[in-house]
C-alpha cells in the first residue's frame, strides 16, 4: 500500500497526489480549498506530516519544502524515507527545518545513516552534516561499518573510518564473514578489515537492550562463517589465525556450533581438518 493510498478524504487525497507529483500550486489550491470547507475538520499537522512522507518519498524537495513550511515536523521518518533516493535535496530540506541526522538510536528504527549504505552520495552527505558514524541499530545490531561490510564496500568502509568510526566492536569482521555476495569480494573485505587491525578472534558486541527481532547467537567471525554457511570463508579465516576452539556465548565451540546449523559435510570436514574441536 502506497502513502498515498493512506489519505481518508478527497481533500487528503488530492493533497497527496500534488505532493507526490511535486506540484506546488496544486498543492497551494488543495490546502486553501481543505481549509475553506466548513464541513470537514481543517487539516492538522499529521495531515501536514502524512503529505510530507508523500513528497519524500517521491523525492519531491520542492513539495516538501511546502509541507514542512505548513507545520510538520522534520524528523527521522521522514528522513529515513529520503534514504537511498537520488541526491540529497530532500534532506537539504530537512536540515534547514531543523532536523539532524541521529546520534543515538531511534528506538528499534534503523538510522538514516545505515540506511544510506550504498549511496555514497548520500553517506557522504550525512557524515558532513553530523551523522554518527557508530550509530548502532536496536533491532539488527548493526553498526555503520558492520553494514558496510556486509556490502564488500571498501570504499564505504574507509569513507566511515575517516569520520569516525570505530573498527574495534564494530562487528564488521563478522558481519563480512557472514554477508551475502561472491566469496571472492567478502573475503577481500575481512583481508582489508584485517589489515586495519580487526582482531580475527572477537566475539561479536551487542550493542543494544535484546528485543524480538534480534535473538542471534553471538560468536566469533568464525561462528558467523558457520552460521552463514560459508565454507570458503571459514577456511580462509582458519588459515589466517581463527582460533576453533573459542566458544560462543551459548558455549559451542566451531566444530559443536557446525552441528547446531546442520551445516554441510564439506564445512565440517574443513573443520575437522584444522583441528577444530
């Protein structure tokens, strides 16, 4: 369902269509006939707020502008919702309206920044004006970095580094261990990790209270291969040092938590090789 499929009235209605059309006047004549007609309720600022999210999310600056102007809030909905759209005018808009990328959690939402992995525009955009680049998500756990690695972005990764971030709990190694994406590319992202200094043997940090959403295991990077079923990944982690008798915090070693994720013959053959317990 579309926002625009949320409006209750004609009158919402035909001020959702403007905004997401980025028409202006259309919007001008919509809201000065809304408050002209004496049979309805005039429109309130979640009215305001509701078109807003339309504008945004159709990546109509100009029809934001309007809205915001007319009384909602700019906040981290919406900019969520400008996340991964072309260019930065939307948030341009929000951050002469007050906004400010988030510095801390936003309940169990995940921050703008993160969501602006893979746009480096944007992410770039974002860091200047302030985003934190640690800013973990409640729900998922992740960090910028650890979702930046779970891209096989070095260029994201380093961009990060420069503003801040902190490779040291970030959970990135992990994070690449287990991400999606050719083996060949994940496995030149934990090198270049690596090389940064991420220790091959950390277990993962939680970073925020657990809830529902975010019930995973936390182990190693060599525990996040297993669980990813990645043997390719796990014998290159083997290889450079990956200790295979650490456990993890419900206390399976590598070779115990391979049996846990019914994993594949060849992984657990991989295991067994390195002597893993």
């Amino acid at each position: 369902m579309g926002l625009c499929d949320n409006a209750r009235t004609p009158h919402e209605r035909r001020l959702h269509a403007a905004a997401k059309a980025g028409d202006v006047p259309e919007l001008q004549n919509g809201l000065q006939e809304w408050r002209d007609d004496s049979a309805v309720s005039p429109p309130e600022n979640s009215d305001f707020h509701l078109a807003a999210g339309v504008a945004v999310t159709n990546n109509q600056p100009a029809a934001l502008e309007y809205v915001l102007d007319q009384g909602s809030s700019a906040d981290n909905t919406l900019a969520r919702q400008a996340a991964g759209k072309k260019g930065n005018q939307c948030f341009d808009v929000l951050y002469a309206h007050g906004w400010r990328p988030e510095s801390e959690p936003d309940g169990n939402a995940m921050p703008t920044i993160q969501m602006a992995i893979g746009n480096h525009e944007q992410l770039r955009w974002l860091l200047d004006h302030g985003a934190n680049a640690n800013v973990p998500c409640a729900r998922t756990n992740d960090t910028p970095l650890s979702r930046a690695a779970k891209t096989n972005s070095v260029q994201t990764v380093d961009l990060l580094l420069q503003h801040s971030a902190v490779l040291k709990d970030s959970n990135a190694l992990h994070a690449a261990a287990s991400g999606g994406g050719p083996d060949e590319e994940s496995l030149a992202m934990m090198q270049h990790l690596i090389d940064l200094g991420a220790d091959i043997n950390a277990l993962e940090v939680m970073h925020a209270k657990r809830s529902g959403h975010n019930i995973r295991v936390l182990g190693t990077a060599l525990h996040a291969a297993i669980r990813a079923g990645k043997p390719a990944r796990v014998q290159w982690l083997l290889e450079r040092g990956a200790d295979g008798k650490i456990k993890n915090e419900r206390g399976y070693s590598p070779l115990e938590w391979a049996a846990e994720c019914e994993s594949s013959t060849d992984l657990v053959a991989i295991l067994r090789q390195a002597g893993c317990e």
